[in-house]
C-alpha cells in the first residue's frame, strides 16, 4: 500500500471521498489486487477534475488549472490544430529545448513521441482538465484571436513589408517565413481550412477589410482585418501565388500549393481591383483523391449505377448542367479517376484546371495567347484522346467539335449552364448544333445541385405539419404518419444546422424515343416528360427522398428546385 499511499492523501485531503467510501475502496484494491485508478474509473467516483488530479499525482506529473490566458500564444502553434484536437493537447510555455505540453492523456506516448519529433523540443507533460484543453484550443486556434496577434505583431515589426524576402519552395514562393504577415494571412487561410470554406473573400471596405468564408454554399463573416495592413496582406497573397505585385489596376489569377496538416491543399488565387483597394477571393480546393471517387460523389446506388453506363460507351457525349458551384466538375472528376487506366489516354481542356490529375494530360485554357476551348480541341484531336473533357462548352464552335469528336469514335464529358437535364438539349441546339447531330452525339444529360446535409449532432426528429407535406408530395400524399428532420444548431456546425453537402442528380438518358424527340426538335418539356415515363428521377423527387431520410431539411426542396407543388 506504500505505492498507493499519496493518492489516499490526495483523496482524503481534497475530501473527494467520504471516510466510507475510502475504505471501501482501498479494501476492494487490496482484495482484487486492481490499481485505486482503475477502480475509480470503474466506479465512476469522481468527476472529471478530481480523476484528472488523481492520475496526475498517480504518475508524478504536475496538474494544471488550465486557462486560455495561461496558455504562451507564441507555443500554442507549435502543435497543429488537427494534432490539438485529436488528441486534446496544448503547448502551454517554452523553457529553454523543454515544451510543457498540457494534455488530457499525459501516459500517452505516442502522442508524446509525435509532437517532439514535429518540434524539436523535449515534451513535459503536465496534466490538465480535457474541457479546459478543449477551451483552450479552441480559443489559441480561433482565426479572430490569431489574426489579432499576427496584427499586433505587424504593428511592432520595425522596417517596411517590403524589405521581406519570401521563401521559395520547389513551385515558387510559399510563404513569408516567421514574419507577421506571414502569421496573419496563414491565420486566415488556416482558419478557412479549418471551417471546411469552399473559397476565401478578402474585401476591402471604406474602415476596414473584411474576410468572409464561404462554407457549404453561404458566406459566413470572419474577421475584420484594418485598413493599416490591407496592402502588406494582399501583397503577401499575390507573392505566394506568383502574382505580380506592381500590377493593381487589372485582374489577375493565380495558384499555389500549400502543405497543411500533412495534406495538400490547392489554392486558386483571384484579384479583382475595386474602388476601395484590391478584392482577393481564394479558392480552397484539397488535394485528397478520395473526395473525387465516384462512389463518395455520387452516392445514390441508381445514379452511381447510371453514370458507370454511360461512361462505359466507347464515344458519345455527356453533359452535366447546373448553376456555377454545384460540384459539376467535381462529378466529371470523379468520372475521369473511373476511366484512368493505363490504356487510355485522357485529356482536359479547362479555364481554370482546378485540380491537378495524375495520368491525365490537363491542358489550361489561354484566349490571350490564343488557346481557346475551340483551338486546343483542334490540337487535342491529334494527340490521340480517348476520353476527352471540355471544361464547359460556351460558343457554337467549341460544341461542334465537341459533337464531331463524339460521333467519331471519343468519349466526351462537358458542362452547360441550364436549370434542369433536358434543358441542357436545347442549349446545344439553340448554340447552333443541328438537332440530328445532337440527337446522334448524346449519351446522357445530367442536372446537378448540392443539398446542405443535416447537422448530425443536433439533428432532431418531428412531425411536419400539413402545409409541409403538401408542399412535399402534393394533393396525393397519403394519410400516414411521416417524421422529417431538423438541426437547431451547434458548436459542431458553427449554428447553421448543416455540415456538409451533398450531390443529387437528375440524369436524362437519352432512348431511342428520346432521339426521335431532339432530331424532331421537340419541347423541352415534352422531352422531360418522356424521360419521366422512362424512369428518370426528377432533382425535386432526389430532394424528397434525402428529406424523407433525413440527411437534409425541407427547407432545401426550396432552395434547390424552385418549383411550384406538383
């Protein structure tokens, strides 16, 4: 009992346990032979805090009341906010090549073993409240409070930003090392990261600029940033994607590649000047090849079956259609990692190439040197292709070599900008394409949206009320009792209620009456029709069935469709 005599001091001078519930205690440790700790966790004895104190003393290692002011901002970065958040630890201070690290698991070893190696420094473990640590990442890690100190920071930075060198990486400068910028406009790209944003907007106002991250499809406000910083920030920005800096009268765009996390992140870089100062909107596109499997993009068993069809046709053409941001190139992605084989050769023509494909030839879209769609299809025609993807088909040339290229023996993936998968015919006819041509060109036409799926931490069930239902299914709904779904909000979701998107699809294959129908020039609506009867499911029918299974709201067969009750 020697071994275990300052944890029955620390239990009976922190009064944690009442004189009977100790010898009870130590009478079952000495019965079973089990350790005071697994009992009192077995037992569920103590609360949060008084078990962190008792493993603490158990092992010989300090115990902390942690606070988010207690913390040295300057060592809470020393770690990444993914290796904070998994394993619920934070640098605390810094003592010569020592790092006090507070955790919620001090025994960890590997935890240890990894943070030392990522640092350098020695790992002093001292044990802390998971909550506290918790508060404590959050608050060290939140872009609001890091963005103030990389701007204090700036204020006190002696000499002009422009006497800042970058650092090159293997693709042309990266970041600004250690230098207050650096920290700031890593803070808000971090950050956008983070809060899974789609793209960045970096807006100069008349008092201040304003960040604002775009996450599942709404713009949400980050920061404010001052004026003072504006252009230390922008020029930052431009350097890391090989922009020229000098030039703030035109438009301009670039890319880089930025490490974070152990992951590969691409970022589309766009300036726009305004009468306020330059406008920034960075593009956030991660470099993770499991989100452009089809099987997670298309996740409907009947529309992942139909697309494998179609794109099992040696030539043909298939358009996917939808407003701008609906994931339509990220469908065509998915569909291209499908056809990467070894015995095809693939090639794209893009403006912009979003994301870098390994295997495939990706051609960029250039009209002021004379690369347009047009140009660099006649180019690609010679090369050989397979498979061929055309960013998006905007003029009437560009869509008859696309039609010539499917009738002659390729397979053709394309976009058009129409609301619904009939439409998408039409456009191609109204471009100037002869209706017969077409009709003979189209495998398959594909209208796609993303629905903002449910939060599922604070999703919660009820019953719809008869308005609801109606608007869902019409006057032929059934007398049955029907449970819908909605999230209230919470710190998982940020109070929005959503977390994520999803991809629903409404895919027209075009039949033999279908073809009858385009080379005929019939309606767009007759042709709908027809497709109805055939089987295709309409986008409002995908919609009801993810609300009707929970994985979004009703509130999105409005925002999606915008149509009127069937």
């Amino acid at each position: 009992m020697q071994e275990t005599d300052p944890l029955v001091s620390l239990l009976t001078e922190e009064r944690m346990l009442d004189e009977k519930a100790l010898e009870a205690l130590i009478e079952k440790h000495q019965e079973t032979g089990q350790s005071l700790i697994a009992i009192l966790k077995e037992g569920n004895l103590l609360d949060e805090e008084q078990f962190a104190k008792v493993v603490a003393r158990a092992s010989g290692i300090e115990f902390v009341n942690l606070a988010p002011e207690t913390v040295d901002p300057m060592v809470a970065h020393l770690v990444s906010y993914k290796t904070a958040s998994e394993h619920t630890v934070i640098p605390i201070k810094r003592e010569g090549n020592r790092l006090h690290v507070a955790m919620s698991s001090p025994l960890n070893l590997s935890v240890r073993d990894q943070i030392e190696m990522k640092t350098g420094y020695r790992v002093m473990p001292v044990a802390a409240m998971p909550g506290a640590i918790r508060h404590a990442i959050q608050y060290h890690f939140d872009v609001t409070n890091v963005t103030k100190q990389a701007i204090v920071s700036m204020r006190l930075e002696e000499g002009p930003a422009k006497d800042i060198q970058p650092e090159r990486g293997e693709q042309g400068p990266v970041m600004l090392g250690d230098s207050p910028v650096a920290k700031l406009v890593s803070s808000i790209i971090g950050g956008a990261i983070d809060a899974r944003a789609s793209d960045i907007h970096i807006e100069p106002q008349v008092c201040d600029v304003r960040v604002r991250y775009r996450v599942d499809g709404t713009l949400r406000p980050a920061i404010n940033v001052p004026l003072s910083v504006q252009q230390e920030m922008v020029s930052h920005i431009k350097i890391m994607a090989n922009m020229d800096i000098s030039e703030r009268r035109l438009p301009q765009d670039g890319h880089v590649t930025l490490p974070r996390d152990g992951q590969n992140y691409d970022l589309r870089v766009s300036s726009l000047p305004a009468i306020e100062g330059e406008k920034i909107v960075i593009r956030v596109l991660s470099k993770d090849t499991n989100r452009w499997s089809i099987d997670e993009i298309a996740t409907s068993p009947e529309d992942n079956r139909k697309f494998r069809s179609i794109v099992d046709n040696p030539y043909g053409m298939l358009l996917l259609t939808g407003p701008t941001g609906c994931g339509k190139t990220t469908t065509l992605y998915g569909l291209l990692q499908l056809l990467n084989t070894p015995e095809r050769n693939i090639v794209t023509v893009e403006d912009p190439v979003e994301y870098r494909l390994d295997g495939i030839t990706q051609v960029q879209v250039r009209p002021v040197a004379g690369m347009t769609f047009a140009s660099a299809l006649r180019s690609i025609l010679r090369q050989d292709p397979d498979v061929i993807l055309i960013g998006e088909i905007r003029d009437i040339e560009t869509a008859e070599i696309a039609v010539s290229s499917a009738l002659t023996g390729h397979l053709v993936l394309s976009t058009l900008h129409t609301n619904d998968a009939a439409g998408a015919i039409s456009r191609l006819t109204n471009l100037g394409v002869q209706p017969f041509l077409a009709a003979s060109a189209l495998l398959a036409t594909a209208a796609q949206r993303l629905i903002r799926v449910s939060c599922p931490k604070c999703k919660q069930a009820y019953e719809p009320s008869e308005d609801e239902l109606r608007h869902l299914f019409g006057k032929s709904h059934d007398d049955r009792k029907i449970e819908l779904y909605r999230s209230a909000g919470c710190e998982s979701c940020g109070n929005t209620g959503h977390h994520g998107r999803k991809s629903i699809y409404e895919i027209l294959c075009v039949s033999p009456e279908i073809r009858r129908m385009v080379s005929g020039r019939s309606s767009d609506m007759d042709i709908r029709q027809q497709a109805v009867a055939e089987g295709m499911k309409t986008l409002r029918q995908s919609v009801v069935a993810e609300i009707l299974s929970g994985v979004t709201t009703a509130q999105e067969l409005i925002r999606i469709t915008d149509v009127e009750v069937e």
